[in-house]
C-alpha cells in the first residue's frame, strides 16, 4: 500500500513537472491565443464593436460628412469616448481573462495533493 501511494504521487509530481515545462516553453503568440479562447467572446465582440464605431464616427465627423458644425462636434466627443471605453474594456478584458484559470487550477493542484 506505502509504494502504491508513492506511485500516485510520482504521477502527480511528473504530471505537475511536464505542466510546468509546458508554461514555460509557451510563446508570446501561444500565449495571446489561449487568453482569447478563454475570454468570454460577447465582451471581446462588444469591445470591437465600440473601437471600430467609434473611430468610424470620428472619422465621418472629421472628413465633414456630418453637415451640422454643432452635431458634428457632439458626434466627435461621442466617438472620442466610445473608442476610449472600448479600449479599456479591451484592456480589462485580456488583463482580468487568467485569473480565473489559475484560481481553478491551484485549487485542483490542492486537491489532488491533499489526497495524495
């Protein structure tokens, strides 16, 4: 029974070690792949959807399609701050989307060492 227990933990410990050389193999473009896979795909739409109309609208107000100087002017400072929420949501989104993940793996690393 001792060297059956020995044997699980031995399969944890190598199971723990190659995930160890994984991460630390892993690039920067890997990297970036797997936080979009992780992130929820609504917020990311949503975030693009902001930058892009925003600049759009920016862009319409600057080249003078918006025929009102005072709408065209309310538009711009619209689509000034749209693009900026945008990009912080974009931000907010890549810097929060691995915490959940290292949580969810400690706590199963705690687990299976507990019952080992």
């Amino acid at each position: 029974m001792f060297e059956e227990e020995k044997h699980k933990s031995s399969i944890v410990s190598d199971g723990a070690k190659q995930l160890k050389l994984q991460d630390s193999n892993a690039n920067s473009l890997s990297d970036f792949f797997h936080k979009v896979h992780t992130i929820n795909g609504l917020h990311f739409i949503s975030a693009m959807s902001q930058i892009f109309l925003g600049t759009a609208v920016v862009a319409l107000s600057l080249i003078n399609s918006i025929q009102p100087v005072w709408l065209a002017t309310i538009m711009t400072v619209f689509g000034s701050i749209t693009t900026m929420v945008g990009l912080y949501f974009m931000y907010s989104i890549f810097t929060n989307s691995g915490t959940f993940d290292s949580l969810l793996q400690k706590a199963i690393k705690r687990v299976v060492n507990s019952q080992n």
